[in-house]
C-alpha cells in the first residue's frame, strides 16, 4: 500500500509535471548534476561567477564564493543597480540592500545601508558576529564602521547626474530589463553599461543574486542590490529578506529573485521556490510556479514589471522564469565558453 508520504510526493511531482505548459518536467531541468557551481542573475553574473569560480575551484566554501562573487558587481562603478555607483534615492542617498545564507542556515542581512561599498560582508558579520539576522539603516553603518568597514562615497558623478535628471520630471514609471536599456549586445558582464544611456526619468533596478554548490555539495547565496533607482528614502525592497530575496536550504536548494521587490515580498518568493523543489519540482518549473502565483494574484500589475527568479537544487540543476522578455542568467561550472554561459529566462508574457 503507498504510504501517505509517498503520495503526497507522487502528487506533487504530478503537479510539476501538469504545470509545465506541456514542457516535461524531466526536461525542464537544466545542468548534470554537476559540481562545484555558481548561477547569478543578468548579464553582470558572468563577472561576478568568474571571482567565485576562483574559490569553488579550489575547493572553498559556497559561502565564501557567493561572497567573492558578488563583491565585483558591488565595486564596479558602472553598474548603477548594485553598490558603488548604484543610483540614489529620491533624496540623493545611496542606500544598499543584502543578504547572505550559508548551509547551515545561518543568515544575515543589511538594509538601507550608506557609505559601505560590501554591504554582502556586513551582512556575512551581522551573522557571524551577531545574534541577529537583519540591521538597518544609521544601525547597520555604526555595526559596520565598528567592524572596520570603511566609510565611502558611493554616490558617483554619472549616478548623480542621472538623478539629478531624473528629478527635472521625479516621475516613478517601472522600467523593465534596465540590461535592455544600457546593453548593445557586445560582449557580457559589467563592461556592457554604459549608464548614460538610461533614460533619466525612470525607475531602474536589477539586483545580483547568486547562489552556488561547492565540491563538498554545500549550498550558500548571497543577494545584494542598491534597490529601486530614486526610490522613496527608507524604502526597502525583496533583496535584503530572507525568503523574499535570497533563500537556502541545504537538504533541497537555494533562490534568489530579482525584480520588482514589493510583489516577491508579498509571496515570500525564494522561500516559495525552495519549497517547491522540496516537493519534487525542478528549478525552472518552480520559479515558473512561483511567477505564476504573482501573476494569478496581481494580473494587471504584473504585465507592467518584470519579475525574475533563479534556481540550483542539490543536485546541481538549474533553472530560471520571469515575467518578460530580457531576464538571463550566468552559469559558470569552469573557465572557458563552454563553461561560462549566460542563459536566457523563460518568460510569461510572450
Ligand atoms: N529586487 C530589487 C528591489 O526590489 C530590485 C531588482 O532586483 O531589480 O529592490
């Protein structure tokens, strides 16, 4: 006789299989189970995978790759979305969002933090050196500086200048895929910015969330974001919560999402993806589900947003979905072109 556990479990793959939009769910599945491997969102998680391949390579921690990863995006200027150089608020702050989450469960996170070019290694302390999981704004700068961070201006003269424009008009209008706006196609990673290109009247945002499995088959991600460009000052979005914005569970998986942060808060989304796979779905078909519950719920408002979440299960497998068009993300399982691939999301809205 089937026991209750193993129904439930046939159940749940049933529904990957039956959600799949006639996609088998076998083949939805991406990777070989391959190991050690690093995925991050957009374009600019080519870059950042290379520093953590650096580590998995040798053997290191997912924690510290994630880690390492994402420190590139956070120092490079050009890129107005995340760290240095990322866009300011309404006000003109530079106000950075993070979160880290290691194998065992451990995690920490800042939000609103100014003046911190790494604020993914003050969130690694906030867990590490605290009992807590979150910090925010005048606190998690006083945490920061009293843990040797030092104390910079991110605001840079390009960003500036785009905000300064922005506020001829302060019009809050989503703009969808800022890569589509500021990428020509050339080449990947942070060099394809060119940030003078972004219209100064709009809203832009794209986060880099990175999740990795290392060689002893140990998962940790790291997401990290300056937020929604010229947003309202104290506003704070998906990718510094646990859940939201980043999650792990070592026995099944990890997320991350990135995109219009209000609407992943409001169903939990990298937690939901997580759980998801712990009922049997492959990566791909549960980001699928989890854009679908965003759909279900707010139909209007999700044609006018893009939405993007990212996968890698205990197995090594991955696989994304979003809203729209222009969502990709970087796989990298060794050095060369065959093993650094920027991978397209599929999307909802055809
Ligand atoms: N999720 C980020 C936020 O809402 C922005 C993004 O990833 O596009 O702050």
């Amino acid at each position: 006789m089937k026991s209750r556990r193993n129904f439930l479990k046939t159940a749940a793959l049933g529904a990957a299989t039956l959600s799949l939009d006639g996609i088998p769910a076998a083949a939805a599945a991406r990777g070989t189970g391959r190991k050690p491997i690093v995925v991050s969102t957009w374009d600019f998680g080519i870059a950042a995978n290379r520093a953590a391949w650096e580590v998995l390579a040798k053997g290191g921690r997912a924690l510290d790759a994630v880690e390492a990863g994402v420190h590139v995006p956070e120092a490079d200027p050009k890129n107005v979305t995340v760290g240095y150089g990322g866009y300011p608020d309404r006000d003109g702050h530079v106000t950075l969002d993070a979160c880290i989450m290691d194998e065992l469960g451990n995690c920490g996170s800042v939000a609103g933090l100014e003046h911190i070019i790494h604020p993914i290694s003050v969130a690694r302390k906030v867990m590490e050196k605290t009992p807590h999981v979150m910090l925010v704004g005048d606190g998690a700068l006083q945490f920061a500086l009293e843990n040797g961070f030092k104390k910079e201006n991110l605001l840079t003269p390009e960003s500036e200048k785009a905000w300064k424009e922005w506020l001829k008009k302060a019009e809050y209008k989503p703009v969808i895929n800022i890569e589509n706006q500021s990428y020509e196609g050339k080449g990947t990673g942070a060099t394809a910015y060119n940030p003078l290109r972004l219209p100064g009247n709009a809203w832009n945002h794209d986060t880099i969330g990175m999740v990795a499995l290392d060689a002893a088959g140990n998962l940790s991600g790291a997401c990290t974001t300056s937020g929604m460009a010229f947003k309202l000052h104290g506003r704070v979005g998906d990718s510094p919560i646990i859940g939201a914005g980043l999650y792990v569970d070592n026995e099944v998986g990890a997320a991350t999402a990135t995109g219009v942060g209000e609407e992943v808060i409001r169903v939990v989304g990298s937690f939901l993806v997580v759980e998801l796979m712990r009922q049997g779905y492959p990566p791909e078909a549960a980001c699928k589900e989890a854009v679908m519950r965003i759909v279900k719920k707010k139909p209007a408002k999700a044609k006018e947003i893009q939405i993007g979440f990212l996968a890698l299960n205990k197995k090594g497998e991955h696989g994304a979905y979003c809203l729209h068009p222009g969502f990709s993300y970087a796989c990298t399982t060794g050095v060369g072109e065959k093993e650094e691939v920027l991978i397209k999301g599929k999307y909802y809205f055809q």
